[in-house]
C-alpha cells in the first residue's frame, strides 16, 4: 500500500470509529458493559496505548534502530493488556477521548515522515520479518479497531430507542 493511500485509510478508519461512537452517552462510554468487563473507555484506551506503541516503533525505525516497544515483543498481548487496563482503568473520560483523538494526528505525521519506499519494502527494515512497515500500521490501528468495532456497534444495537 503506498503512503498517500495509507494516510487516506487511517483517516476515514479513525473518522468511522469515531462515528460509531456517537450514539453512546458519557454513562454509556463508562459503564463496564463489554463481554471482559471492560467499558467502551476502556477500549479506547487500549486502543491509542497500542497505537502509541506503534508510534514508538516508528520513530524508532526511522532513526535506524531496532525498536524496542510492546509491538514486537516477548511479552504475551494478554499480559501487556491487563498491565495496562490496571495503570489506565480510572483515566477520566474526557482525557481517554481527547488522547484517541491525538493519537491518530501523531501516527499520520510519522507515516508522513517515511517514503513510498519505506514503508512498502518488505526487507527495508531488517527486524520487521519481512513484513513491509505499513502492514505493521495497519495491523495496529485499522485492523485493531475493526477487531474491537463488532462488539461496540452490538451495544449501539442494544441501545434504548428515545
């Protein structure tokens, strides 16, 4: 995928999530109505903190180092998940939504930063198994979203109809 297409499809994808947000009330957004127990917060939380990640890779990989980050290492998901839902779960909402919100405009600004080349060479970054570097934006922001939109657009169904 080439760089203006990739900077095209992180904003519509942060612009959909965002819409499918919209019929949800601040009670709503908090309530630990999620299948793990989790609040719509509580995902978006979750969310940017693994987008940061890959903001750091970025930055990273671009000053030619190996980077050090949740991304790509050792450490279980499910493990990084629960050290994060523990330091996060009482973030206020206003600040968990102004976060999501700037954490895409950071992500689009790194990828701005790289070349067609870059980011499409499967073998440019030699820690990346081959993988081209956008494949390792998507997966962390578009494809990370669209992992968690079935179970919000669900609540959204189950809203009561004023």
């Amino acid at each position: 995928m080439n760089k203006n297409d990739l900077l095209e499809k992180l904003a519509q994808s942060r612009a959909d999530f965002l819409e499918l947000l919209e019929p949800f009330s601040e009670e709503d957004l908090l309530a630990p109505s999620l299948p793990n127990g989790w609040s719509i917060k509580d995902v978006l939380v979750h969310l940017l903190l693994w987008e940061a990640e890959l903001i750091k890779l970025l930055f990273q990989a671009q000053q030619g180092r190996i980077p050090q980050t949740a991304l790509i290492s050792n450490e279980p998901d499910e493990v990084v998940n629960a050290r994060w839902y523990a330091a996060h779960k009482d973030r206020e909402l206003e600040q968990a939504l102004k976060d999501f919100d700037l954490i895409r405009d950071q992500t689009i600004r790194r990828v701005e930063a790289f070349s067609d080349t870059d980011l499409t060479n499967p073998r440019r970054f030699r820690w990346s198994d081959n993988k081209p570097l956008w494949q390792w934006i998507v997966s962390s922001t578009i494809e990370h979203e669209e992992e968690h939109t079935p179970e919000i657009r669900t609540l959204a169904a189950n809203l009561p109809t004023t």
